[in-house]
C-alpha cells in the first residue's frame, strides 16, 4: 500500500506530466487493469476497474463496490489510495474523494484525474536491457593492494531501479558476493555521470560465441542518493520508451 514515503513530493518515481497520466490510465483501462482501491488506512479494499477516462470532464470512472454498503464507505471517505501492479509496474495515486456516477446504464464511481502518480520500477518489478548500440558504461575505482587506484570500465547488461548488471570483459574484478565496490561512476551516455555504491550479488563465467570469456556481475546499489535515484529511473523510462517505439514500429 502507499506510504509516506511514496506520496512525499520529492519521489524521484512522480510522474507529474498530465499527458504521461492520461495515456497510462488509458492503457491501463483499454487492458482491463484491475485496481485495488482502498479506503480508511487500507482496513476496507475492493477490486474496481477503469472504465472511462474523461480527460475534458477530469475525471475517471471506475467499477463501483459490489456492497451497497462499502459504495456508501468510500462516497464518505476523503481519502482513497489505488494500486496496481502494470506490466510489473507499481502504479499507486490518491483521490480526496469520489463521486457517484452512472455508466452505459450501471452504477459506477467518479474520481478527478490525479496531478501525479507513483510509477514505481523496483528490482523485484522490472529491470530492462540497456541498448547495445549505445553502450552504457560503468567504471569501477577499484584500490590495489599498493593502495593505487585502478579503473575498471564495464560495460551495463541491464539496469533496474534497484541495481545493474554488469560485464568485466577483462576479468578484472572480484566476483565474490557480498564485496563492495565504493567508488563507481555510471555514465548514462547522455552527459549524465552519477557516483554509485556497488555490492555483488551474483556473479557467473559466460563464454562468448567468439569463444572469449567473460566475467558478469549482478550488483544491487548502496545508500543510493535520491538524486541519483531519480535520474536513473528517468533513464530506464527513456529507454522503455524508445524500446517500445521501435516494437510498434514508430522508430
């Protein structure tokens, strides 16, 4: 359910931009998404669905409670948290309030188009291949034994809001689990450059067609910066945006 955490202004994963909103309510009602809309802290829930979305009128009309009783407890509540889990997407957003409303000759249940929503892509939700032909780099400070510092350029797999995978073609790096890479620069490829904290969690030998071995790297990231948070998941929402351009043909 959303916490405090998900509806503070600053989350790096808000989308605010109306026209982003209105299209994801609109996918998500033409694929007959279900919601889970709750009320009171959560204590009452029930399954709704998006039936119309209005953008001129503001407004999204949704699958009214089975009860006569709940529908009565949710036209009374002044605070109503949806979620929904979408392509293993966590879509979260609040209403003050609904309405009572009627659709293609049913009860129904109105609530205005919200100025933002959580688009929540964690590690256990979705991580996404990053583009072969614009490879993302990630250079690792790695501290020799003398106390020298030797970089290590790698090259991204996939990246997720929770960590990336990465290939040491030169196997430099150690793969045991758990060690920690501290000082990490990830270069997005669009003049973007974030300083990351590395820990491996999971590390395997892959041969290549050309018969080369490598080493590759699952790493989760640690104490991660909001700043840095957020710039990597506009990151991944770029690149799933190009990705799905090029699937329907537009790219």
């Amino acid at each position: 359910m959303l916490n405090d955490d998900d509806i503070s202004d600053d989350n790096p994963f808000r989308v605010s931009s109306r026209r982003e909103i209105v299209s994801l309510l609109n996918s998500m009602m033409d694929r007959n998404q279900l919601l889970s809309l709750m009320i009171k802290g959560g204590s009452e829930s029930v399954i709704t669905s998006i039936l119309e979305v209005d953008e001129d009128e503001d407004c999204i009309i949704l699958d009214s409670a089975p009860s006569a009783i709940l529908n009565e407890h949710i036209l009374e509540s002044n605070k109503i948290v949806f979620e929904a889990l979408y392509n293993n997407i966590r879509i979260t957003f609040m209403s003050n309030g609904a309405d009572s409303a009627e659709h293609e000759g049913r009860h129904a249940l109105r609530v205005t188009i919200p100025p933002s929503l959580i688009r929540l892509q964690r590690r256990e939700y979705f991580r996404i291949a990053t583009p072969m032909a614009k490879p993302i780099k990630c250079t690792i400070n790695m501290v020799r034994e003398d106390g020298a510092i030797m970089p290590v350029v790698t090259l991204l797999y996939n990246i997720s809001a929770g960590g990336v995978g990465l290939t040491d073609d030169k196997c430099i790096l150690d793969g045991t689990l758990g060690v920690i890479y501290d000082n990490c620069i990830l270069d997005l490829n669009d003049g973007t450059t974030i300083p990351i904290k590395l820990a491996v969690r999971g590390f395997k030998e892959v041969k290549l067609t050309t018969g080369k071995t490598v080493h590759r790297f699952g790493c989760e990231f640690v104490d991660i910066q909001r700043g840095a948070l957020g710039a990597i998941q506009r990151f991944i929402t770029k690149i799933e945006r190009e990705q799905n351009a090029k699937a329907s043909g537009m790219l």
